[in-house]
C-alpha cells in the first residue's frame, strides 16, 4: 500500500492506464530524435510513448493541465473569439481526479531517472494533485512548490464593503523528481547587488563560536565563522590597509583572485563587521514572482509566457535533452524547447491549440501526428512532416 493516498468518488473506477487497449501501429523511427507534436488526447499518446520504448527516456515534464478553473477559455483573434478548451466538469472534483490521475502514472512511467516533472495549477486543485503526486512520485521526491505571478485578472474585491477572503495573486508549480538522487547546478539568476558590510555577530547561541577578537568575547550569541577563518579574515583586512588602501576593497578583492575575506572593527560600533562582496548573481529561491508568468501574444487564452518556461527549461534540463508537455496549448514550451536545443514533444486534445502551436512552431523541425477517427483508438497517423 502507498504511504499517501487520496480517494474520491469513484477512484475505484479510476482509468488504469494498464489496462487500456494498446497501440501498435506507431513506427518506432517517429520516436527517436525527432521533436513530436500530437494532436490527440495525451492519455493515448502517452499510452504509445511507452508502448513504442519510451518508459523512462523524457528528462523534463512541464504541465499546465486545465485548473479545475470552472471556465471556458478562448482563442481571441481581431474580433472574433472561439473556445479552445473547456475547464468545466460536470462530475465535479472526482471527474477532474479522474482526468489527471492516470495521466499523472502515466508521466512518471514515462520520466528518467535523473528526470523532473513541473505541474502548474492554482488554489483550484493544486492541495489535491499534491497529496495524488505524493502518491505516485513518492514524498521524498517533492522539490518544491514554486509561486509564481497569476495572469492579468481584475481584483473585483474593491467593489464590497465586507470580504469573506483575500484576492488569489499566485499560481503554483509542484516539482517532483523521479529520485531522491537528482541534483541540478545552483539555479542562478541575475541579481545585481554593491559589496556591504555587515555585523558579525549572530544570535544563534553557540558557546564553542564564542571566543575572542579585537578585545570582545559575545556573552551569549556567536561570531558568524570559526576563529582561524575569522582571525584570517582580520590579517586579509589589516594587509590591505597597511598596503593597498590606493585601491578600492572590491578592486583588491578582484585582483587578489576574488576569495579573500575581511573583518574589520570600527571605533563606536559594538561589534565587528565582515565584508561581502558584490553580486552579480543570487540562487533562486521558490518565489518567482521577478518573471513574467503569463502571456497573451497568441490570443490562446491560457498562454505562459517564454521566460516561465525559459526558467524551468534552462534551470533543470541540459541540451539534447528531452522535453515534453502532454497539454501543450498554445505551444510555449515547445517554442522555448526549440530555442534551447532540447528534444521536445508536445500534445494537445484542442483544433486550435494545434492551430496556434504549429503557427509558432514554423521554421522548427519536428513531426506533427494526428489521432486518427475519434471513437477508435487505432493510432495516429503522420499528418504532416516539417524539415
Ligand atoms: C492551460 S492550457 C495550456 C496552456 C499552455 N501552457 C500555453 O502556454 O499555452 C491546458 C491545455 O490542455 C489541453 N488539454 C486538456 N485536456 C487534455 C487532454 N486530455 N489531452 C490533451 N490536451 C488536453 C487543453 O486543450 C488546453 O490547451
């Protein structure tokens, strides 16, 4: 039995991804490196991904399934405006639960080893595709939730006297990985901040950091670092003043191969001050709200904007990997995927997120697949072949 489990209405019929009828007619050649865009609902494609050797070979998942939002969505051109997809679910939660759970198992059947998955939802859903993710990823292997900005929403709370809750501003990404063992480099993103200096001493109450420098020994608290490392910072900081005072600190610190550190005493201030230099650079944290999230240069009226997925691309994937997004939409991460040199496949179940992908997608290469008759699940056949 799972540690994690949530049930609904029915989950006892839930759709077993096992259990469904399997496709064979898909050539395997289609699969290996060519990027793929499926114009079908994802659970079959997925179903031939790993009926045609694809279990464990996608690097990188990004979702952005539908939000459990209760609204239609549009595709807004000039002055007409059609549906693209509807987020309304007459079985309530448990229909939606069902939609996204077997496709869920499914993407994890499908992830690397070393792999991720980003699924972006909102306040809708998001606490009960956790506990569903918890189940089929594993706890150990949730990351982080990433709050990023919510798209351009009027905030129509201004017009009451009394409110019952505050207005929603964030959407959320849940990151898992595959394993516990998956490690990326520091994301880094720009973050421009001039050399300080700052006390050092800290409330943090360690009685082996506190010992003595420039006369002081703290009664309770610490010094930030051990002694030799802050007794040698004292001697950096006394050899620049005696020697290099005609530079600037961030000069010699340059110059001196960027590792030095230094403490100083000034008379008045209690304590000592250690220096830190300037950033060009921070680690990002889960808050995300420095990029843009959303956008609307497609008309497609969920759209995500490329620095969003330029972040989860570029931070957790390498090139040649591949990538892929089972609701695809307006094709943002396909586009980004292109840029960046990863291998992509995308899907979706709409005419006009198909539309509106492939206009995107012109000039890149890839395969474009079509289910073929609706009722039957027979496969898909190539409906076009862009090189
Ligand atoms: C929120 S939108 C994705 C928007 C996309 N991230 C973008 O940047 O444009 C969700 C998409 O999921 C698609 N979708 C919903 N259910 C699906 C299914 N079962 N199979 C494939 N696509 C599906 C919808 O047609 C819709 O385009």
């Amino acid at each position: 039995m799972p540690d994690v489990r949530l049930n609904w209405r029915s989950n006892d019929q839930k759709e077993k991804l096992e259990s469904r009828k399997q496709i064979k007619d898909f050539p395997n050649d289609v699969l290996r490196n060519t990027n793929l865009l499926f114009y079908s609902d994802n659970l079959d494609v997925m179903d031939h991904l790993i009926n045609t050797g694809f279990s464990r070979k996608i690097d990188l998942i990004y979702i952005d399934p539908p939000f459990y939002s209760n609204e239609n969505y549009f595709l807004r051109r000039k002055n007409t405006q059609s549906i693209g997809f509807s987020d309304i679910w007459k079985g309530r939660i448990s229909e939606y639960l069902e939609m996204i759970y077997p496709r869920l198992c499914a993407m994890h059947r499908l992830l690397s080893k070393s792999g991720s998955i980003f699924v972006h939802l909102d306040w809708h859903v998001v606490h009960y595709v956790k506990v569903i993710m918890d189940e089929i990823f594993k706890p150990e292997n949730f990351r982080n939730e990433i709050i990023i900005k919510r798209g351009r929403r009027k905030n129509l709370l201004y017009q009451f006297k009394s409110l019952d809750r505050m207005h929603n501003s964030n959407d959320s990404i849940l990151w898992y990985s595959k394993s516990p063992e998956t490690r990326y480099p520091p994301p880094l993103v720009e973050y421009a901040s001039a050399s300080k200096w700052m006390g050092f001493w800290s409330n943090v109450d360690r009685p082996t950091l506190r010992y003595e420098i420039f006369g002081i020994v703290p009664e309770r608290g610490q010094w930030k670092w051990s002694k030799a490392r802050a007794s040698k910072a004292i001697r950096n900081y006394h050899v620049y003043q005696r020697k290099h005072r005609f530079l600037s600190l961030d000069e010699y610190w340059s110059q001196t191969g960027r590792t030095l550190e230094f403490i100083r005493k000034r008379k008045g201030v209690k304590y000592p001050e250690y220096w830190i230099p300037a950033k060009s650079h921070k680690i990002l944290d889960n808050i995300w709200t420095d990029i843009e999230t959303y956008d609307y240069s497609t008309g497609y009226g969920t759209e995500k904007h490329v620095e969003l997925l330029q972040r989860i691309i570029g931070k957790f994937s390498r090139p040649g990997n591949t990538v892929a997004d089972f609701f695809c939409g307006s094709g943002t991460s396909l586009l980004v995927a292109s840029r960046m040199n990863r291998h992509w496949i995308g899907c979706d179940s709409s005419s006009l997120a198909m539309k509106v992908s492939r206009k995107r997608l012109r000039g890149y290469n890839y395969r474009f697949l079509i289910r073929k008759a609706k009722p039957s699940r027979q496969g898909f056949r190539q409906a076009v072949s862009i090189s």
